[in-house]
C-alpha cells in the first residue's frame, strides 16, 4: 500500500466523521433547548477536535474514543425509543430535547 494513498484515506474518512459532528452539532436548537443542547454542544466540539487531532497526528486512538461515545449516545438513543414505544406512549420528540432533525 502506498502511504501517501493510505494517508489520504485516512483523511477524507475523518473529515467526512467531522463534517457529520459538524453537522449534528449545528442541529443543535440552542434558543431553545436549554442544558442538554449545551451538553450536546460540549461534546460534539470535544469529538470534533479529538478527529482533528487524530487527523493530524494519524492516531487510531482518538477515533476509537469517539466511536466509543457515540455508540453509547446510539444506544441510549435507541434505548429510550424502545422504553417510550413500550409504555405505549411517544418516546421523547427531539426538538423536546433541543433538537432540531430538519
């Protein structure tokens, strides 16, 4: 493999992950959306810059950080829709949480 092809995977790969942090973070409805939104926030600048960093330095440990995160949002997600279906109610809408999916 050459390494200049597999440094340049290595970069669209994490600027195509940064563009999509980028884009769930904009999502963010900060007028209205109060502390969670700015949890959201934190942690959406946090997982921006540790796939810069990972970009820079072309380490593997910063991206499995950030996957490992956001799996865990994922699941936690897919958790509370599940517990909201279940109980026979809506589970919480996004924009209850201050965010915006459009």
């Amino acid at each position: 493999t050459d390494p200049l092809d597999f440094n340049q995977t290595i970069n669209n790969n994490l600027q195509r992950a940064q563009a999509i942090i980028h884009e769930m973070n904009a999502r963010l409805d900060m007028e209205n959306g109060g502390e969670i939104a700015d949890t959201f926030r934190a942690l959406y600048n946090y997982f921006y810059r540790r796939l810069q960093e990972a970009n820079v330095k072309k380490q593997k440990p910063p991206v499995e950080e950030v996957l490992r995160h956001l799996r865990g949002l994922r699941d936690s997600w897919a958790e509370m829709f599940h517990r909201g279906q279940a109980d026979g109610g809506d589970p919480a809408a996004p924009a209850d949480l201050g965010l915006r999916l459009a």
